[in-house]
C-alpha cells in the first residue's frame, strides 16, 4: 500500500509540473496550449533516446529534455505574432499530434508503439532498491518545489504584473510599452521547458515510454487542474492536481465494487467523470476552488514601475 | 496514378465538406471554435449503426436516424452545456467543447467498446472509368456532398431564416434591434449542423470504419478546411475542404500514408501565419 501512495504521490508530482507550467501560460499570460502532451513527450523521448541510443549520462540528458522543450516552446510560441486564443490552441493541439505521429510512425528511432525501453535511472548505484521509490519522490518533489519557486518569483515580480496585462489586453500592453511578444514567446518557452523536465523525470520513473501515453488527453487533465484550483493561483493547481489524481485512481476500486466493470469500461468512465467535473466546475465555479487573488492597486507604487495598467483586477467570470 | 488520387482527393472532400459547412456556420453565430464536433460526428456514426445493424433498417433510414438523433444530441448540448455558458470567453468554451466531445467519445465506448465495425451492407465491386477505380458509396458521397453544399447556399441566400443567421452573423446586437429572433436562429443553426454532423457520421462511416474515435480523427481536417476557408464563412469552408481533401491525397506521394493527419496541422499552421482570416474570410477589425 504504502508503494502504491508513493507512485501516486510520484505521478502527482508530473501533473504539478505540467500544471505549474500551463499556468505560467494561460493562467497567467493567457496563451492557450492544448500541446501539453506533445512537450511533455518531447522531453521524455529526448531524455530517453539520448540516454539509450547515445549512452549520454543522465545528468545530460534529461536536462537536455527540458532544453529540447525550451526550443519547441520558443518556437511555437512565435506562432503568437498572428494567433491569439482559439486559434493558439489549435496550432498548439497541432503540435502535440505531429509530436506524437513522429514517435509513432518512426520506429526505428522511438520503437514506435511498443515502447521505447530505459534502462538507466538517476543516483540508482547510490540507493537499494526498497528506498529508491521513495528518493526518486524526493527527485520529483524538489522538481516540483524548484518549478514552484521560478513560476511564484516570476508572479510577483513586476514581469507578473506585465504578464497579466498581456492576459487582460495585450494591445493596452503594448501601447504602454512593453514588448508583448517577446513577453509571451520568453513564458511559453519556460513553460514548455517545465513541460519537458516533467517529460524527462517521467520517463526515466517509468523506464518504458510508447506514444499511447502522450494522447491530448493528458491536456484535458491539466487543464482539469488549473481550472479546479483556480487559474493564476500556484497554490490552487497543487490541489487540482491531486484532486484529477484521486478521482483517476479512486474510480480504480469502483471495479472491486461493481462486478461487470472491466477495466475498458472503467478508464471510459473515469474520462465522462472528468469531463462532467469539468464542465461543471466551470459553469458553477469558473475561478476556481482558490480564486486568484485580486491585484489591488497600490497607489504611486505601482503606478511609478509603469507596469500596472489601470485594471489589472477583473478577470470578469471568464475562465 | 495522380488522377486517382485526385479522386480519391474530391471524395476525402466531400466527406469533410459538410462538416467544415456546419463548423463555420456554428462558429459564425457563437464565435468560438467547437471541437465537440467530433463527438457529435462518432455519435452519428454509432445512431446510424444501431439503426441498421441493430434494427435492422436499410442504410438511408438509418441515416436519417443518425441526422433526427445527433441534431437532438447537438441541440441537448447547447441547452444543457453551452446556452449557460453563452458569452464566456472562447477558450472557455473550447475546453468545454473538448471535454464535451470526450464524454461523447467515451459512453460510446462504455456502449460499444473500442472495436471496429462497419456497416450491414453487401459488398460492391468499384466502378472503373479509364484506369480510376470509385465504388457506388463514393460516388453516392460526393453527389450528396454538392447537393448539401447547394441546399446551405439556397437557405442562407433564399429564405427568411438564412438571411436571419446571415444578420446574426454579422452583428449579433444589430440584428436583435432590428427584431431578428436571434436566439431562435442560433437553435435553427445548431439543429442544421447537427443534422449535416450526423450524416458525416454516416459517411464516414461507410468511407472509414466506425470506431469511437471515427469523429476525433476527422476533427482537424475539418477545422483546416474550416480554417482555410476562412472560418465563418460556409462558402469558404466548400473551397476549404476540396483543398484541404485533395492536399491529404497528394501528399502521399512524397510522405508516408501514416503523415496524412499532419498534413491538416501544417495547413492550418502555415495558413494561420500567413492569412489568419482564411482564403475568403474578412480580417477581424481589431480594437
């Protein structure tokens, strides 16, 4: 029991990671991504490839996840001179699928659907197999702190404040000056570098990567987090993070109870319960269960950094 | 060889024609991009399926059992998710509209399971014209895929309620001043997509195979010709999917058959930078 909570826990820990990253970008600059899947396998097959093909060690090669998610995230995010919103998300949705068919399609470099097999495994000489779980916790907890730490540093500081005002009007944005798209192109790529660590750190936890994993249902799961936490609020999508994981896990044991689910039927229910969730959530609570909190204007301070455009406050309703 | 494929091409089109119709025409009255169109389209497909394979109906019955069920599923959605909702931000509802479409996709599979199955039908030899094979079915698809795409022209140009949607369209607010049913015409739009959504269920159904995921694989090449077209304009979403059908073909050419769905994100991705209002669309005026 105690190993199942510590894989649980572990997992977790890859949605905050995702989650903290969506954040950053549409919580709190409003660019959509529906590509969540597409960087997080780029950072897993990055990490993977180098470390089987190449024999990198790890301590090159699953930073170089993050760093190959750094790149794609930059260039993606350059689609952002012409798109804003919906159509953001269908170029990011875009980029997540091309992700996934290249690992698919090109199996002699990924295995395509039968997986991709890692072998090696971070500080696995340094610790015995019964604590290992619990260090590699360790590894993705400080991950998760580290990436908690940057994404609440970059809120409060006034690149925050700017932030929001690109998510509230991008134009008021830049007629005060600030330079919107290099803005939004540096968030993104942090976001997307989030993403690819996240990739990494998984990969080499599971030891066994196929494209079946990175599907754009992973989105919806992170997407779930922000929005049941409360979007902007770093602290809300921790708790919507583990919220998405207990209802996947807990619907589990649903099949112990009811005899003629079978596991098919059970992971379709699981996704028409999340999806319920979802909407629900949205018409009932659209800023979530941790509202972010309200930017109060602070008088001559704020307004001398030249940053706090007039309103920042008024997310309205909308999600 | 090439000609083949250009038929091949038209017929892809006229499968993905009239749902790029209904999506634009969606999307000109609510303004935001309805991924839940794929699963409105598996629904149709998996209506028609139990009409004829279960009940045992011929074909044409059972689509028209697939169109009644999907324009009602459409319609449910809107008054039970998206009429609530009405006014929120755009991707707002695109995250709705995908988890929509996921809640479609997977009582499906709670019903069906992930199998594939296909249509009750006796098998038909092809047709052969100077070298290039078609069957009955696509021949069937692609004169249904010019009659819907003229009935849309008729309606929209020629009756009360098409000029109706063409003023909602335009200016939601000018046309409720001027005593348009505004909320009315946008029900009338949601219902005649959902019919056009149900009957591509049908036809893909009998191009593809039928499988839950039928819709979902279908959605992005809708939304390129959509796109390509000019989203929001029905007319533009006609050019859109002959392109956009005939483009997938060709490509196999030069890529692997396996690249064909990627073809439809490079389309939008390049379109997008380019002319993000589309082929016949008008540039958004931006404030």
């Amino acid at each position: 029991m105690t190993a199942y909570l510590v894989s649980m826990a572990t997992f977790v820990g890859f949605f905050m990671l995702l989650a903290l990253a969506l954040n950053l970008q549409w919580g709190m600059t409003g660019m959509v991504n529906f590509g969540i899947a597409g960087f997080y396998a780029l950072g897993a097959y990055t990490s993977a490839l180098l470390s089987v093909k190449l024999g990198l060690p790890l301590w090159l090669a699953m930073p170089a996840g993050a760093v190959a998610g750094l790149l794609a995230g930059t260039l993606v995010a350059l689609l952002s001179i012409r798109l804003s919103g919906d159509f953001l998300a269908i170029v990011t949705l875009g980029f997540g699928e091309f992700v996934r068919l290249v690992a698919l399609n090109e199996d002699w470099l990924t295995e395509g659907p039968r997986g991709l097999k890692i072998d090696a495994r971070p500080f696995a000489d340094v610790f015995s197999r019964e604590s290992y779980p619990l260090v590699y916790l360790g590894l993705v907890a400080a991950a998760v702190a580290l990436a908690f730490l940057v994404a609440e540093r970059i809120r409060r500081a006034p690149l925050g404040r700017t932030l929001r005002a690109i998510r509230e009007d991008a134009v008021v944005a830049e007629v005060l000056g600030k330079n919107v798209l290099l803005h939004r192109i540096t968030v993104f790529a942090i976001g997307a570098a989030f993403m690819g660590a996240a990739g990494a750190l998984y990969a080499h936890y599971v030891q066994n990567i196929s494209p079946q994993v990175f599907m754009p249902m992973v989105a919806i799961f992170i997407w779930m987090s922000v929005i049941v936490g409360g979007p902007g609020n770093n602290w809300g999508l921790m708790l919507g993070a583990g919220l998405v994981m207990a209802i996947l896990e807990g619907t589990r044991f649903l099949g112990d109870v009811i005899d003629w689910l079978d596991a098919e039927k059970l992971s379709a229910i699981r996704v028409i319960l999340i999806g319920i969730l979802l909407i629900v959530i949205i018409r009932l609570r659209p800023r979530g269960v941790m509202p972010e909190p309200r930017f109060r204007y602070r008088g001559s301070r704020a307004a001398a950094d030249g940053s706090s455009v007039n309103d920042v406050t008024g997310r309205g309703d909308t999600t | 060889m090439t000609a083949q494929l250009l038929v091949n091409g038209l017929v892809n089109a006229a499968l993905i024609a009239p749902p790029a119709i209904a999506l634009s025409l969606l999307f000109s009255v609510l303004r935001f991009p309805n991924f839940a169109i794929g699963g409105y389209i598996t629904a149709g497909a998996f209506l028609a399926y139990a009409a004829n394979a279960g009940a045992g109906l011929p074909l044409w019955g059972a689509a028209l059992v697939a169109m009644a069920g999907t324009s009602l599923l459409v319609w449910l959605s809107d008054e039970i998710v998206f009429k609530p909702l009405r006014g929120q931000d755009p991707v707002t509802l695109l995250v709705v509209s995908i988890a929509l479409t996921l809640i479609i996709e997977h009582v499906v599979r709670l019903i069906y399971s992930a199998d594939v199955r296909g249509f009750d039908l006796p098998l038909q030899r092809p047709h052969r014209f100077a070298g290039i094979r078609i069957t009955e079915e696509q021949l069937e698809l692609l004169a249904l895929a010019a009659a819907i795409a003229a009935l849309t022209h008729l309606l929209l140009r020629y009756t009360r309620t098409g000029r109706a949607v063409r003023a909602t369209a335009d200016n939601p607010v000018l046309a409720e001043v001027r005593g348009v049913p505004t909320r009315r015409i946008v029900t009338a739009v949601w219902v005649y997509s959902g019919a056009l959504f149900g009957l591509t269920g049908v036809l893909a159904g009998l191009d593809l195979v039928i499988e839950p995921l039928l819709g979902w694989n279908l959605t992005i090449p809708i939304f390129a010709a959509a796109i390509l077209g000019g989203i929001g304009s029905p007319y533009g979403a006609m050019l859109g999917a002959v392109l956009v059908g005939i483009a997938e073909e060709l490509t196999v050419l030069v890529l692997p058959s396996t690249y064909k769905v990627g073809v439809g994100f490079f389309i939008i991705a390049v379109l997008l930078l380019v002319r993000p209002h589309g082929l016949l669309g008008q540039p958004e005026i931006r404030k």
